[in-house]
C-alpha cells in the first residue's frame, strides 16, 4: 500500500496498520480535536486522505473518538475496580457485567480473577447496589471489590509503539 494516499487497506481483518495510520492515530492521541488538515500536514498527506484513513480506522474498530472525563467533577464520586470469580462460561457472564451502565471496562482474565471489571458510581448506596446485582448474574461465584482511593495516571496516549 503506498503511504501517500488514503485509499489503501486499513487493518483489523486486513492485516497490520501501516506506519501512516500509525502515526494518525498518534496524532489523534495527542489531540482528538486536532483537525485533519493539520494531521495531514504532520504526517505528509491530504486533508482528504487523512479523513478517509480515520473513517476506516474507526469503521474497523482500530480506534474511537472520545472525550474522556473526570467521574469525580461529573459528580461520580466512587469508582472501583470488581474482581470476579466465575463458574460458568466467561465470555458469556463477562458480557451480562460489561452490559451494566456504571460498568466501563470489563475483561476476562487469567489469574486469581476470572474477569476483571471497572466501575464508576455515584456514591456508596451505588456501588452496593451494582456489586450486588452482579453477584446475582447465574455463574458468578464471588466478587472482591478494590476501591480507588486516589488515581494517580489515567492516560490515552501511549501512541501506537
């Protein structure tokens, strides 16, 4: 695929992202708002071909857009991180927990927990009320709830190595 235009292949199914892509992505880490002109100008393409290369890097799934907030000032004032022990299939209750609203992360494991979840709350009353409707999900054996008492790095930007 060549590197100066944005009609090539991008990955996922395809087959590896190319060093151009890359560097978009990296981009983007840097600054979601970054305009694709600038990106364009950075990484020796077109505006056009930028946002084609973007267009497909997310209708593959490669990478999403977002803005990322602080729970706490959006008045969520307990997060925490659930570890899971399960008995039946995994995938399958990983997916009934990664269904739940206040649940933002959640990963089947190996290890000491089968899944692993993260969990943003309004309070305490919320955080029991969610820690007990998972323990209720069929083939969830027992859950260890690790609080976050002060966050310390939370970064999206660790470029695409």
């Amino acid at each position: 695929m060549s590197t100066q235009h944005g009609s090539g292949a991008v990955p996922g199914a395809n087959g590896p992202i190319d060093d151009v892509s890359k560097a978009i992505i990296e981009q983007l880490q840097e600054d979601g708002r970054r305009s694709y002109a600038n990106i364009g100008k950075a990484v020796g393409l077109s505006e056009a071909a930028v946002r084609q290369r973007v267009q497909k890097l997310t209708d593959g799934g490669v990478m999403q857009i977002v803005a990322v907030t602080d729970p706490l000032q959006l008045g969520f004032s307990r997060q925490a991180m659930l570890g899971i022990k399960a008995d039946d299939d995994l995938v399958a209750v990983a997916d009934r927990i990664a269904a739940l609203d206040q649940v933002d992360y959640c990963l089947v494991t190996a290890g000491s927990f089968d899944i692993l979840a993260e969990v943003i709350c309004e309070n305490d009353h919320d955080l029991l009320r969610l820690i007990t409707e998972i323990r209720g999900i069929d083939g969830v054996l027992s859950t260890e709830t690790f609080m976050y008492l002060s966050l310390r790095k939370q970064e999206y930007n660790w470029g695409t190595r």
